[in-house]
C-alpha cells in the first residue's frame, strides 16, 4: 500500500514509519517543515497545518493516511496558552489535513487518526468501552473536537475513518516507562496517590499489529480503543514494575504533592481513570500479541 504519516518523527511514528517501511509499503513522511534534503527526498511531503498547504501531487493515490501529529500533551503544565497550543496542533491541524484530503481526487481509503482515551474523563466512569459517553474535562473535550475534525472527511467524501484512542503507550525509547524507570531501578518506587487509577497501558509493538489489522478490516470504523486487554491499577503496575527490576516498591507519591507538582494535569492525566476495554478490536477477531502486563514489562527489560 502507499501510505503517508504524520508525526512520523515521534515516538509512535517512528517505530510505525519503520515496521510499514520492513514489510514492504511504500510509506511517505508528512512533514511540517522543509528541510534543506526536501526535494531530495522520494519519502517526504510538505504540509503546513496552519495555511492547509501541502505538496498534494505527492499525496495522490494514497491508500492510508495515519495522522499521528501533534503537541505533547503531558509535556508542560498546563496553562490558558499551553491548552491553546494542544488544542491548536491536534484540532486544527486535523481540520487542516483533512481539508487537504478532500481535495484529492481520488481521496484514501482510510484515513487513521490518532486520539485519545482522555475522551472518557477522569469521573465516576468505571468499566468504559467504545459507545461510552464523553467524559467532562479540558482531554475529553480536546479528544471529542479532534475526533469529530476527523469525521468530516467521512462526512464529505465517505473515506473510511478510526480514530485510535491510544492509551499509555509503553517503550523504552519514551512515555510513561521509561519516565518511571530511573526511579524504579533505585528502589525508589511506588503507586502514586491511592493506586487505585487504572493504567490503560499498550505495547510500542502492539501498535503496528493492530494497525495491520484494521488496515485489513474495512468493517473496523469510528473510535477504537488502542489498549490492552490486561490494564491494570496503578499500584499493581508499580509492584509489577518493581517485581521484574528486582526492586522494592513501597515509596507512595501522596496526591497532594502530584496536584502541587501538576496542577490541572494530576487529576485528568495522573491521579484518576478508568477501565478502558479494546471491545471493538476484541469483537472484530483481533487477538493480542502483549495483554499480559508482566510479560511486556519482560521482554523490554529482560
């Protein structure tokens, strides 16, 4: 298949840019910026998400656009002008790009866009599944507006479209691991706040099997929840952690110093979520590589 990614430079990007490279498609890199080996490069289109322009000769006879990019979410505390930039480089850019994919002629078959399990909130939810409710909170409303970005291309032109609610993607090269290993390897570890949050964790490695399979899938529309079956709580996937380092883990960080640390973040990306359940992959046929946490934690760390 030709197949074009954005944020092809991140940590899901990567690993996606070179497994689809291996298995022999021809994969193209949505770019945002020129760099000076642009026009040398067969591999690379030009977009620009805030003016909508793009090398669209490039794009044509795509059969799969996997739109990926975006500001990091976790990455500053939030304030009025970070929340702005999120907003901005997920929503908007979306917005922008499928503005551009409509003007093809003919448009992808597929078009899969990243989002988020934020879209369930951090409330009172518990067991959560594909056709819950959006939750309440600055993530939900960002994964509702994104999503709903992306349908607009099914909307208007009829393209396939599966947004891919990831949750907490686990790698050594970046994320939720590999913040928590140096201090889990000094025996430092520990749950955070009451340890009762779910941990809706998905494997680097998982991420491109399941890609595969929706690509084969066309039954497979709409949001898709990209977790393990195997999610766990925070306190368990603490002394799982501990467990495989041969470490201890008995070193709680207290709820109060998160929300001092975080602010806004602690209690919708940190201190509270729910269960997330992959129901619509699990209901297609798709079996898990990794939905066992200790086994995943092993293979990267052994």
């Amino acid at each position: 298949m030709k197949i074009a990614i954005s944020g092809s430079h991140g940590l899901i990007g990567r690993y996606l840019f070179d497994t689809l490279h291996q298995e022999h498609h021809q994969v193209f890199r949505l770019q945002r910026s020129k760099a000076a080996s642009y026009d040398e490069s067969i591999s690379s289109i030009y977009w620009d998400p805030l003016t909508g322009s793009a090398a669209a000769e490039r794009l044509e006879g795509c059969d799969v656009v996997i739109h990926l990019a975006g500001a990091n979410i976790a990455s500053k505390r939030w304030n009025a002008s970070v929340k702005k930039d999120i907003f901005t480089s997920r929503v908007d850019a979306t917005r922008a790009l499928v503005q551009i994919l409509l003007r093809l002629r003919p448009p992808p078959k597929l078009f899969i866009c990243a989002s988020a399990i934020g879209f369930y909130g951090a409330g009172s939810q518990v067991d959560v599944t594909e056709t819950s409710s959006c939750g309440k909170g600055f993530l939900a409303e960002l994964c509702s507006a994104w999503e709903n970005s992306a349908a607009l291309l099914s909307d208007k032109a009829g393209v396939r479209v599966v947004n891919l609610r990831f949750g907490p993607v686990l790698s050594l090269d970046g994320g939720i691991l590999a913040q928590m290993l140096p201090v889990f390897r000094i025996g430092l570890g520990g749950p955070v706040g009451l340890g009762s949050q779910y941990i809706n964790w998905i494997s680097l490695r998982e991420i491109s099997s399941i890609i595969n399979f929706i690509c084969q899938h066309p039954e497979i529309t709409g949001p898709v929840n990209c977790v393990s079956p195997g999610a766990v709580t925070n306190a368990s996937f603490s002394l799982t952690l501990a467990g495989i380092l041969r470490r201890t883990c008995f070193l709680p960080t207290p709820a109060w110093l998160v929300r001092l640390l975080f602010g806004e973040m602690a209690d919708e990306l940190i201190l509270h979520s729910p269960r997330v359940l992959p129901s619509r992959l699990l209901d297609s046929g798709y079996v898990f590589q990794e939905p066992y946490l200790a086994e995943a934690l092993t293979r990267m760390l052994k």
